[in-house]
C-alpha cells in the first residue's frame, strides 16, 4: 500500500531561528503585525509498504537519520494512505 508522510521539522524551544527573525522583521517593515514568526522545513514522502507501522518506522528512521538533527530539532509526522487512481499517471 502507498502511503504520503507529511514531516514537519522545526527548531526545538530555545535555538535560534535566524530566519523566523529576519522575516517577522521583514514584515514588520511592510506594517504587517505579527507576534511571532517560526520556520519550519516540511517534507511530503510518498513511499510503499505493507503496513501503516511500517510505513511510520521507516520515515521514523529518515527523520533520525537524515531529516531532522535531534539536538536542535522537533518533527512531527502525519501519515496518510493514498488511494491510487486507475489510469492516473506516475508522480515523478
């Protein structure tokens, strides 16, 4: 079954988000209010496999392994099944 795993990796409480700041600041000079701006990297993973659980550990692993650094990172993971359409052609 394919699944598409939506990661979201974010800096952890506390580490500097240097771009976060520069764009709160940007905004700020086109009078745009905000409070607070974070950066967050998201990944959208397609990827096959035979169960939901094993599709979760292996972007589990992506995340450890190469995604997100656990010492200045957070990432969250939603998970989907993706219906595949008959006569739909292949995303590259």
């Amino acid at each position: 079954m394919k699944y598409a795993a939506r990661v979201a990796v974010r800096l952890k409480p506390g580490v500097l988000d240097a771009e976060g700041k520069n764009v709160k600041k940007a905004l700020d000079l086109l009078n745009i209010e905000v409070e607070e701006v974070d950066s967050i990297k998201t990944y959208e993973v397609i990827l096959e496999r035979a169960s939901e659980q094993e599709a979760r550990a292996t972007i589990e692993e992506a995340c450890r392994r190469l995604l997100a650094n656990p010492v200045v990172h957070d990432f969250e993971i939603s998970l989907r099944p993706v219906a595949e359409q008959a006569g739909a052609p292949a995303r590259k």
